[in-house]
C-alpha cells in the first residue's frame, strides 16, 4: 500500500504518526481519506475553499504533483507521498525561483530530500542560496565544508591571510602541505573538492568599511567567523544596514558563543555589546588560545543555523545567546532583548553608515605606530649597543616556558597593578607580550603610575622570533 509520510509540525493531529497508509488510488484520494481518518488536519493542510493551501507541497517521491497531475496523479503500491509545509520567513528563496536538481544531485543529497523539511524543495533553495562566509580559519573551517557537503549553491569567502603552522590544530579547512599558500586557495580547493556543485567566491581583501556592504549586499546570510573586535562590529553594522541576518560565533580557550543577529525579527550585536571592550581587556585567541576542536563545534553551530534559515525551517538563535563551555560540557541560553536605544537598530537609530571600526575599538592603526612603539630591530640594536634598560615580558608564566627573551622581568600583565615596586620609575622600560595588545594595556598603566620611559615592542615575541632569532618558536 502506498503511504503518506507527515512534517514533524503535522504529526500532533495524526497521533503522532510520522507516516500513515494512503488510502485511494490518486494523490486528491489519498488526501480526502487522511483528513476523514485525522479530521484535525483538515484545516492545516487546505483551506475553506477545500483547495490545498498554498505553503505546503505535496510530492508523490521526489516530484511536486503540481507538476504531475495534481490531486490525480495516480499511485502505486510502493509510491510514498511527501507532504512538505514551507514555513514562512526567513525562506530567501521562492521554490518557484530555485533551480531544479540534476540526477546527479538528487543521488549527492539524497539523505537531505527524504527528511520531510529538507525535501526536493529545500535542497533547490539551498541551490539557489548564497552564504558568505568572514573569515577561512577556525569557525570558517567547519562552516564552509558542512555548507558546500550541504549543497549550498554559491559560498563566498573573504581572507587575505596566508596557512601558518600555528594554524592546523584547529583550521580543518587546510593541510601540511597548505602551509605558504594563500588560505583562499587552500580553501576554495578542499571545497571544489568535497563539492564540485558549489560555487566557491573568493574574495581576497581585509573586510573594511570601504568594501564592506559592496562586499556583503549578494548574499543571502552572512556568517561571521572572525577574531577581531573591529571586524565584528563591522560585519554586525553592515548586516543591519542591508537587512542580513548575521550569524555569529566566538571561541576562546573552552568556551563559546552563538547567536543569529538579525535586526528585522530581533536583536543585533551592537545591542548584546554597545561597545567593545578597551583593546587587550579581552584576549583573542592568539593571545589566549583555544581548544582547537572548539571552533569545529561552534562552527558546526553556525552552519546548522545557517541552513535553517536558509529552507525557513526550526527555531533559529534569533533573540538568544548560546553559551557553550566544552570544560564542563554544558549548553546554556540566554534570552537576547532588543536595545531601544541601540544607535543602530533601535526606532531612534542614530547611524546610518560604517565607522572607522579600528578607532570604534580603540586599536591604533598598525601603520601609524605611536611614538612609544619600538620595533623588534630598534631593540636588537638596543641590546647590541648594551644600552642599560629594562626588559619587560607581561606573558602569562607557562607562555614564557614555551618561548622568552633572555634577561627579561616577567610579572603577568593581571599582576602588574600590585608589582609596580618591582620597576624603577626612573629606568627605561621596554615592554612585550606576544604579539602586542596585552604590552600595550602595560605600557598604558605604566604611564598612568608615573612611570615616564617606557616602550611597546611591536609585534611582541612573535616578531622577535620572526625577524631577529628563529631559534625562538613560535606559539
Ligand atoms: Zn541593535
């Protein structure tokens, strides 16, 4: 006997059945005896006028009977009928608009076209979809393999950076043999790779408010997988300003977060953070690390939320927070409002293009070091003259096992405030971290307690051992 497979949302008024036996030789048969059989679903599937309401399809196999013979296209023994609700909102594309499968495809994704909320129509929509991925690292890594396996049509990707070995614990995306090459090369390969469907873009630049909304404006999602204050906020700005939904993630050490930011139906960034914290507060993960499955998780997070948007299906994170702690494995939420005062999405919205996100965040621009900037080569030459100075390292005690300068004071930049008594105020004091925001955050307090001469290496230990001694690793 042929059977009539049912939507999650339609199996409460068929007594929690998720299939039932279709009774009848034609689809309209079939569809009179279920409602006869479950008069409660009655109303959801047609409407007054008896005619099959128009957000749900019916497929007999994987073919819309709109485009067989409607209630009569006939059925037999072993055919299964699909009854698919298109949920609305949040769907970007009309099935009507999507393109269709090639044989092909239907064979690649057939494990998505017989869950009833993916079906021959979501998996056209995810075709006909357009992702924009920020970022070919640790949250892109996952993100974009699960989105071009998932058969989303067109993945564009902005990086500029290039694979570093400090990058393969945690960026799945690319391999040994990737380190040198540009990360858009090595990823826009692994993806071809997995799938020669997808059209991967690339777009080789630094995010920036210049570029920005030229950039985002084609796509229909964007996901953020960034590690920088100024480039979050900008993905979030931009977003608002062209009505995207934004979904977001962040890693640090065992802990994440996720959330969709969509202004339309909920809250943006910019309302959970009005602004970000002073630079070096909060460490990235450069500074700080992270487990590196850790951004498999939470990417794999955004790719969910991703594709859920994309065929309007399920609850999306709109409005909450997801807080993941991979210590104690545990998932908590927190309920997200709207800030009616958030200058950006709030009813008295105040800005209506990007700012200089660098200055928004308090980061001087890399270019234009301040005058108590000294560069790795400047103290190479300091020490060489054997000037009589102060090296000051603010790294945490176990950084310093895996990497130090020799000769240098090591107070953590958390234990600082209560060690001033440990420095001369009247010596010259040169300070590192690793790459630079924590010796900043130093040099800032040290000025502050009276302490006249002091430096910022640039660049940290990281440049030291980039430009000076390559015997010192790199971490
Ligand atoms: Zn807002």
């Amino acid at each position: 006997m042929p059977k009539i497979a049912l939507p999650t949302p339609l199996r409460p008024y068929a007594g929690g059945r998720d299939s039932v036996d279709a009774e009848g030789t034609t689809v309209g048969e079939a569809l009179a005896a279920l409602t006869a059989q479950h008069p409660p679903l009655q109303r959801h599937l047609f409407d007054e006028a008896g005619r099959l309401r128009s957000f749900v399809n019916v497929y007999r196999g994987d073919e819309d009977v709109r485009f067989l013979d409607g209630a009569a296209t006939p059925l037999a023994e072993d055919d299964t009928l699909w009854i698919v609700p298109s949920i609305a909102g949040g769907a970007p594309t009309t099935e009507e608009a999507a393109p269709p499968l090639t044989n092909d495809e239907i064979r690649r994704y057939s494990r998505h076209l017989i869950i009833p909320e993916v079906g021959l129509a979501g998996q056209r929509k995810l075709k006909a979809a357009s992702v924009l991925c920020v970022g070919a690292g640790g949250l892109g890594s996952p993100f974009s393999l699960y989105l071009a396996a998932a058969g989303v049509g067109t993945l564009g990707i902005v990086d500029f950076d290039v694979v570093d070995d400090s990058n393969l614990q945690r960026q799945i995306l690319h391999g040994t043999s990737d380190v040198g090459r540009k990360k858009l090369e090595s990823a826009a390969a692994r993806l071809w790779d997995i799938n020669p469907n997808v059209r991967v873009v690339p777009h080789d630049t630094r995010l920036s408010a210049v570029n920005a909304l030229d950039i985002l404006r084609d796509y229909d999602v964007v996901a953020d997988g960034t590690d920088n204050f100024p480039t979050r906020y900008l993905v979030n700005d931009a977003c608002v300003l062209l009505g995207k939904p934004n979904v977001y993630a962040s890693i640090y050490r065992f802990e994440g977060q996720a959330s969709v930011f969509f202004a339309e139906k909920g809250p943006c960034y910019r309302c959970l953070y009005r602004e970000p914290p002073p630079p070096g507060l909060v460490p990235s993960c450069a500074e700080g690390g992270v487990l590196g499955i850790l951004p498999g998780l939470l990417g794999v997070i955004q790719a969910t939320e991703t594709v859920k948007l994309l065929l309007g299906i399920g609850e999306p994170l709109i409005g909450r927070l997801l807080l993941v702690d991979a210590l104690g494995l545990r998932f908590r939420e927190l309920k997200l409002r709207k800030d009616p005062d958030c200058v950006l999405c709030g009813p008295n919205a105040t800005q209506r293009t990007l700012i200089d996100y660098d200055q928004f965040c308090g980061i001087p621009h890399p270019e234009a070091a301040g005058p108590s900037e000294m560069s790795v080569e400047e103290l190479k030459a300091k020490i060489d003259r054997g000037d009589n100075f102060v090296l000051l390292d603010v790294r945490e005690p176990h950084e310093v096992e895996i990497a130090a300068l020799p000769g240098s004071v090591r107070i953590p930049l958390r234990q600082l405030p209560e060690q001033l008594d440990r420095l001369d105020p009247a010596a010259e004091i040169v300070v590192h971290c690793k790459l630079g925001p924590r010796s900043t955050r130093a040099v800032k307090l040290l000025r502050e307690a009276g302490f006249p001469r002091v430096w910022n290496l640039s660049g940290g230990i990281d440049r030291w051992a980039e430009r000076i001694d390559p015997g010192v690793p790199r971490y």
